[in-house]
C-alpha cells in the first residue's frame, strides 16, 4: 500500500504555485517551531544558526507529510467516510 504523502506531486504544477507552496510549508514549520520552543522556554538565541537550519529542514518535511494525510482525510470528510478516520 502505498504511503498518502506518495500521491502528492508538487512538480506537476507551475513554478509559482511550487514556490506558494514552499513558502507556506516553511512558514508553517517556522511557526510550529516557535510554539515548541515557547512550551520548552528556549529562544532561537539557544542554537547555532546550523542548528535552526536542521530543525527548521525536519520541521518543513513534517509539514510536507501532514498536509498529505490531512487532505486525506478532508477528502474523506467529505465524502461522508469520516468514520474511517475517527480516532
């Protein structure tokens, strides 16, 4: 069975859409880090600028994979198989 993030291809659309697209998942992930670091009481002041690189990377894939999973489950929402999904 193949992986849900698989199916996502960002190279078959146009290059403004591929780089709307980066941009919003490395904002996401810039977020998402910021409130991690705000629940551990760290600042970014707190790392090497190779250290944000890298968490920022893992960060921006993680979005990458959930944006996949949770299309698919929007799409099954609507579909009315929400109950497949339900935890």
């Amino acid at each position: 069975m193949r992986k849900i993030e698989d199916n996502f291809n960002i190279e078959k659309y146009p290059k403004w859409v591929q780089k709307k697209y980066d941009n919003w998942c490395k904002e996401t992930a810039i977020k998402n880090i910021d409130k991690k670091l705000k629940l551990q009481q760290k600042s970014k002041s707190d790392f090497t600028q190779e250290e944000i690189d890298e968490i920022v990377a893992d960060e921006i894939k993680n979005v990458k994979k959930n944006h996949g999973w949770n299309s698919f489950r929007a799409l099954l929402a609507l579909m009315g198989l929400d109950w497949l999904i339900s935890q």
